[in-house]
C-alpha cells in the first residue's frame, strides 16, 4: 500500500473519530439539560407548597393574635370603666366632704369671733378692775409692787438669806454625794489589775560566746545591726544578757526580736542582719495592727479609720511612769462609758474620747507640740467625728471643757492614773517632788503649816487668819498654783488647797 493511501485512510479515520466525539457530547448534554429543568421544576413546585403552608400558618397566627388582642382591648376597657366608676364615686364623697368641711369652718370662725368678743371684754372689765385699783389706793402698779417688795424685804430678808444658804448648803451636799457616788461606782466596777507593763530592753543569750558574734570582727556585725536598727547594743560583762538602748521603744521592740531571732539562727553577719531587721519590722507591724484592732473591739468603738486604729496600735509599746499606755487608754475607756451612762451622757463619744485621748504620745518623739495637740491633729487629718475631738482635748485642761464628754474624760484619767500601783517612780524623785512642793509653798508669807499628800497630786496649805483674809486667800492659792507650774516638773496636775480658818472662842459662866 503506498503512503498516500494510508494518509489518506487516517485522515478519514480522523474526520470520523472527530465526528462521533462531538455527536456523543451533543448526546450527554441533551441528556444532562433535561435532568437539570426536571430537578428546577420540582424545586419550585417544593418552594410552592412551602409558602402556601407558611401562608396558611401565618394566617392562622394573625387571626390567633387578633382574638387575642381584642380580648384584651375587652378587658382594658372594662378595667377603665371601672376605675371611671371609682372616680365619679371619688368626686361625689369629695364634694360632699368638701361641703361638710366648709360647715364646719363657717361654725369654727363663729366660735374663734365669739371668743374675741368675751376676751375683749374680759381685756375692759381687767382694766376698769385695774384702773379702780390704783384710784383707791392712789399707786399705779409699778409703784405697788415696788412697795410691796420694799416691804418684803425689809420683813423677811435675813429669813431670806438663811433659806437661801440652806439650799445652797443642801444643793452641794447632793450634788457631791451624787458624784462620789457614780466614781465609786466605776472605780469598783473596773477593779482589774493594775501591774505596771514595762518592756524590757534586755535580751537574754544562752552563753556569753554569743558576744563576740555579734560584735563581728573589729565590730562590723554590732555597727551593722546598731545602723540598721536605729538602737544602740551595750555588750558588757553582764552574764547571759545584752542591753539594747533607744529612745523609741518601737525600734527598741524591732531590735530586740531582730537580736533573739538571729541569735537562734546562728548566722550573724551583716546581710543576715538587715534581712532578720526587715522580718522583725513586718512582725511588730503586725502586732502594732492587731494591739490597737484589739483595743478598739474590746471598747466597742466602731467607724474608726483604720489608720487611727494602726496608730493607736503603737501605744502597745509605750509606758508612762511604768504604766502601759495603751492599757491605761483601754481602762480609761470603760471607766468613762461607766460615768456616761450614770450621767446620761454620749457613752459612745465618751469612750473614744479616752481610748484616743494619749493617741499623740505614739509620735510625740517624731513630731513638734504636746501630746494634747499632736493627737487633735491626727484625729482631724483622718476624720474622728469632732465630738471624739472636744472630748479628748481637754484632759490636761490645755483647752476649755466644751462638753460633759470632755469633763468625764479628765475624771477617768485621773482614776485610772493615780488608783494605788498604777503608776510608778523611784521613791527618791517622789520624796524630791514633796519636799520641793512645801518649800515652794513655805516661802510665802503668812503660811502657817504645809502638807503634801495623794502622792505629791495636792498640797495643803495652812495660813495665818489674822495676816491672810479670806481675798487674799485665794490670791495666795493661784500665786502658788503659778509657782509649781514655772519651778516644779510633774505628771497631771496638782491641787493647791489653802485653808484659813478663823475661832472666836467665849465661856459662859
């Protein structure tokens, strides 16, 4: 066969495969768009039966909706006619009341004019009555009863003075009854110890070879602790015992739990010493929180800030005169709560009143002015309420008693001060402050005899009758007062007593 022939052939065979190709297409696509306009058919006819269902259920829903809506427009409707009904009831009754009290306001003003018209009258015949009076006894009344109390007082006046002295004499003896009887009352009611809380700056160690460690080589460890502490450490020859000084009792405390806790640890060095002062500052922090939350629950005071309860907290560390302050401000606050409510008093301000009234002594050291005063600005920089203010202020009379709350602060100050082995100092200082209290009164001309009693808190003076009167008596008592309060150093305050007493003695034979 040649090759035109077989090029011939496979063009031919060509043509034909190309030919069947496009027929067999043509017959899948015919086949495939019928299937496709059957499935869009039956589609719409499925979407068709679907909205005529939601048709039918949305009508169903609206005519359900609308039943319900008219009943309910039914039901408002009665409702207003009711409350219509209520009304038109309303404004009849108030009408009517309208009208009964118009009546009787008409009957009122006739009474109220009825009554003007007798008091008119009763006003004339007072003054016909008055008028008749003076023309009979020829004296207006200014002038009667000008005579009339001549006459009184010229008959009865030493009747008078002598009544009047026996109540006067009667009124103080109540009235002093009443008062040692309600500090009597409270004295015996808070009858708890009163042993002297001193914290001891002392700190016990179990060996003396503790020592040399803690002075360090050539001191290093006893400068590091002194420098970080604020205090000072005495190491002397005591046996078993090392002294730590301060003047702040607070640092005092840190440094003294700071000693004990490295002196179990052992490890004394410097690093050491300012991680064991840290511990010991968060420690006393802690305890300083918890002394003052403990005093101001145990005397029922609410609303406090927290930082005035923090700041009292620190009285915990503070004495005077071997008494531990905080504990002192606690017994003065049910000493005072007592007198309040036998008085009749604000028991509430009364109480913290005296539980805040030595709050200043906690940064007396740190900050300029009395105690008094420092206290009055810490309770007004946080927001004490001002009656708290006026009650503690006045305890040591630097200002005026403005309420019975401050008056009853003082008195329970002076209890809980001076009540036998509250306080107390060395009995040298104690003689001092005697002898030197009747020197300083001895000087004055005209005193008699001088005693010091009630620890050195008053001093009895005795004086010449016939060169001291009674004037100059109590000028002799406030030049004295003035006296002790520019010579003489001392807690409180002192009583000067001056008594003068004059005797006419006669007999009858």
């Amino acid at each position: 066969m040649s090759l035109q022939t077989v090029a011939f052939l496979l063009g031919v065979f060509c043509l034909g495969g190309i030919a069947f190709g496009y027929f067999l297409r043509w017959a899948l696509t015919f086949g495939k768009k019928g299937s496709i306009e059957l499935k869009v058919k039956k589609m719409i006819l499925d979407a068709q039966k679907n909205a005529e269902t939601i048709i039918s259920k949305a009508g169903n829903k609206a005519s359900t909706i609308i039943q319900e809506a008219e009943k309910e427009k039914k039901e408002k409707e009665k409702q207003a006619g009711q409350k219509e009904e209520r009304l038109i009831k309303k404004e009849d009754f108030l009408d009517k009341r309208q009208l009964e009290i118009g009546g009787e306001t008409k009957k009122l003003e006739d009474k109220i004019g009825k009554v003007e018209q007798v008091r008119n009258e009763v006003e004339k015949l007072k003054e016909q009555e008055q008028k008749t009076l003076e023309k009979t006894a020829k004296l207006n009344e200014e002038e009667a009863l000008e005579k009339l109390l001549q006459t009184m007082e010229k008959n009865h006046t030493e009747d008078l003075a002598v009544r009047m002295q026996k109540l006067e004499q009667s009124g103080e003896e109540k009235l002093e009854k009443k008062a040692q009887d309600i500090l009597i009352t409270a004295i015996h009611r808070m009858g708890n110890s009163v042993a002297s809380d001193v914290l001891s700056t002392v700190v016990n160690i179990p060996s003396d070879d503790i020592k040399g460690k803690i002075i360090g080589k050539e001191g290093k460890n006893i400068r590091a602790f002194e420098r970080t502490s604020g205090t000072e450490v005495i190491v002397d020859d005591t046996p078993g015992a090392i002294t730590i000084s301060s003047f702040d009792p607070i640092r005092r405390q840190i440094a003294r739990v700071a000693l004990e806790n490295l002196i179990i640890d052992g490890r004394i060095q410097p690093t050491r010493i300012e991680e064991f002062v840290e511990k010991a500052k968060t420690e006393i922090n802690k305890t300083i929180k918890k002394k003052g939350e403990q005093a101001v629950y145990e005397c029922g005071i609410l609303n406090l800030d927290p930082r005035i309860v923090s700041i009292l907290g620190r009285l915990y560390f503070r004495t005077s005169y071997g008494q531990n302050v905080l504990q002192h401000s606690i017994e003065m606050s049910h000493i005072a709560g007592m007198m309040a409510e036998e008085l009749g008093a604000d028991v509430a301000v009364a109480k913290a009143g005296a539980l805040l009234h030595d709050i200043g002594k906690a940064v007396d050291h740190e900050i300029q002015g009395t105690h008094v005063e420092i206290g009055r600005r810490i309770l007004q920089k946080f927001g004490a309420d001002e009656k708290i203010i006026k009650a503690m202020q006045a305890h040591h009379e630097e200002y005026p008693y403005e309420t019975v709350e401050s008056v009853i602060v003082q008195v329970a100050d002076a209890i809980s001060g001076s009540r036998p082995g509250a306080r107390r100092d060395t009995v040298e200082n104690y003689l001092k402050r005697l002898k030197e209290l009747e020197e300083i009164a001895n000087a004055f001309e005209g005193v008699d005899k001088t005693y010091a009693v009630q620890a050195g808190r008053e001093i009895r003076i005795l004086v010449q009758p016939e060169r001291i009167s009674d004037l100059e008596a109590k000028k002799l008592a406030r030049d004295i007062a003035l006296k002790i309060e520019k010579d003489l150093k001392y807690p409180g305050e002192i009583k000067v007593n001056v008594i003068r007493e004059s005797r006419a003695i006669e007999y009858a034979r």
